[in-house]
C-alpha cells in the first residue's frame, strides 16, 4: 500500500464555456475529498474564441489549487493534454478531457487500483453515449491498431486514467511532435491496468473532434506505433509481382494454343489498379516521410501566451520550487 499522493488533474479545454462552471466545481469537490494533498488542477487552454480563458482565470483567482495555462494559438488537443502534463507537480496525474465525458468521480476507483502499486490505471471506456456509427468506428479503430503496433496496446482506453511520477517524467521526455498520449502511456511500461469506466453522454457543447479530426487522430496512433503499413507494401508488392507473372504466361498460352482474342480490358484493369495501389502506398511512405520532416525542424511542441500559477498549491516544496524556475522556458526551446 502506498501513501496517499498529491493529486494533479490535468485537462485540457478548447471553447468549453457552456461545460466549464460544472467541470471546475465537480473537479474541485472531487478534489476536497481527496485524503493527503494538496492536489491541484492544470487546465490547458488550447486558444479557445470564447469565453473560455476569462472563466479559468477567474476561477485561478479565486482558488490557488487551480493552475490556468493558456497557449498562443489551437495546437490540438493531444498537445494540449501534454502541455498540461508539462506543468503538473503531484505524484500522480489524471488526464481527462474537458467535456465530463469521463467523470472526475472516478478518480477514487483509479486511486484505489495505484495504492495496490501499479503506475498507470487507465479508463476502459464501456456504455459509451455516442452514436452507433461512431462507436462502431471507435470499436474498428482499436482493435486495428492493437493488430498493427508493435507494442500491445489495451483496447477501448482513452486518454482518461491516472499515471505515476515517473511515468510523467517519461513522457515528458520524449520529443515527438505527433503524440498519442495513450500509447505513450503504454510504451512506457511499469505496471498498468484497466478499470472500465462508463462512457457520459457530453454536458453540454459540442464535440471538437469532426470526422477530419478523428482520422487525424487514428493516423497518429497507426504511423506511431507501427510500421506494418511500410511492410505491406513490400508484400503487396511481391504479390504483383506473382500476379502479373502467372498472366503473363497465361497470356502467352492463351495466344498461341487456345487462339482466343485478345483486347485491351485486362491490360487496362491491370495498370489502373497497380497504379492505384502504387499511389496509395507513395501515400503511406510519404506520410512517414512527413513526420520525420517535423521532427527535424525541432520546433517547440506549444507556445505559452499566458500562466497563471502565481500562488498555486505545490505538491511537495522541493519538486514544486525547482519546476517553477524552470516552467516560464521549458517550452521556448526543442527538446
């Protein structure tokens, strides 16, 4: 059994000012309830056009456990996430979306999972409120990717779950620029385990993940862990290769012992579909390109415009001290 931890929420929220008053004062009563502390909670503002950042600062003033960082323009909300983690200094940090599609109630069954000593328990999203399409694109997505990549990992998990110290400080340290947090949590390793949580219907708003989004989203998660779509194409290959050998021969046979015509259809067929196959795999191979062309550029992964931590909680005074010196540039420069 552990002791119990300082806890960090981070969060991260984009035009959320229609949910936002009920995700403070839901969070911040989970928070009271809480044993041990202090405990904090990060938002991250990933530039939002309303009226989103008036509210945390509001709420920043009036309630020093809350830790408002605003970020200059939207850079998604995978980095969102992650500037909130740059910023987090308990022993433990939850990461949830802004939207109280997972509540902040759960934290106590994802506490519970830590003190038995595992350093990531992560949300097994189950009764989920969206519509039958999309789940059912939810459920294709990871099961696919659990296929393709290269580290196992769990299915139906979403950002939401709680992670350890040094779980945070790995993945804090790594550079990439195309992130997807859930499977950084998992390449991690340590001990984790899933604990399934009831997927809510959204409080109110509306979603900011469109189909283009989502896709955007998948696709970080397949090129970043897998290199199977590379390895496909070698094999779709080699297939043509076969293929078209067998035809050719057919076709000499057919020319001379069976003296059946020959026109141009299959000639056709053929080069439309390795053409087409040859372009959707320069496709694959050009989006792997693409994200080593990001990553040589070295670009920060965000840009602060604002912080507001004047005199929040710190979750032990050594820790707390040495991240404050060095929060205001940890993002100016790349990793």
């Amino acid at each position: 059994m552990k002791a119990d931890p300082c806890v960090s929420f981070a969060i991260a929220v984009y035009n959320e000012e229609l949910v936002l008053p009920e995700l403070l004062r839901r969070t911040r009563a989970v928070m009271d309830q809480i044993p041990g502390g202090p405990h904090e909670l990060v938002l991250t503002d990933d530039g939002s056009t309303d009226h989103t950042w008036q509210l945390l600062e509001d709420a920043a003033a009036l309630d020093p456990r809350v830790k408002a960082v605003g970020l200059s323009r939207n850079f998604g909300h995978q980095t969102a996430l992650g500037a909130a983690l740059d910023h987090v200094t308990g022993d433990v940090a939850v990461l949830m979306d802004g939207d109280l599609q997972d509540p902040p109630e759960a934290v106590f069954v994802l506490l519970e999972q830590y003190q038995q000593g595992y350093d990531v328990v992560y949300g097994r999203r189950v009764n989920r409120k969206e519509s039958f399409w999309l789940r059912f694109c939810y459920w294709v997505f990871y099961r696919l990717l659990a296929v393709l990549s290269s580290t196992r990992l769990p299915l139906d998990a979403g950002d939401f779950g709680l992670i350890s110290r040094r779980v945070i400080d790995e993945i804090r340290s790594m550079p990439e620029h195309h992130r997807y947090l859930r499977g950084l949590r998992t390449w991690v390793g340590f001990r984790q385990i899933g604990v399934p949580i009831e997927r809510s219907a959204r409080q109110a708003g509306t979603t900011k993940y469109s189909g283009l989004r989502l896709l955007k989203l998948a696709s970080d998660g397949i090129f970043a862990f897998s290199i199977v779509p590379l390895r496909a194409a070698a094999l779709v290959g080699a297939s043509a290769i076969v293929i078209s050998s067998a035809f050719s021969l057919y076709s000499v046979y057919a020319r001379f012992w069976l003296k059946t015509p020959q026109g141009f259809t299959a000639l056709i067929l053929a080069i439309t579909f390795l053409s087409g196959i040859n372009l959707f795999f320069l496709g694959i191979i050009g989006e792997y390109v693409g994200r080593i062309y990001e990553e040589a550029k070295g670009r920060p992964h965000y840009v602060v415009r604002k912080l507001i931590a004047g005199d929040s909680i710190q979750c032990g005074e050594v820790r707390g001290s040495a991240q404050n010196a060095d929060i205001a540039t940890r993002k100016s420069t790349p990793r």
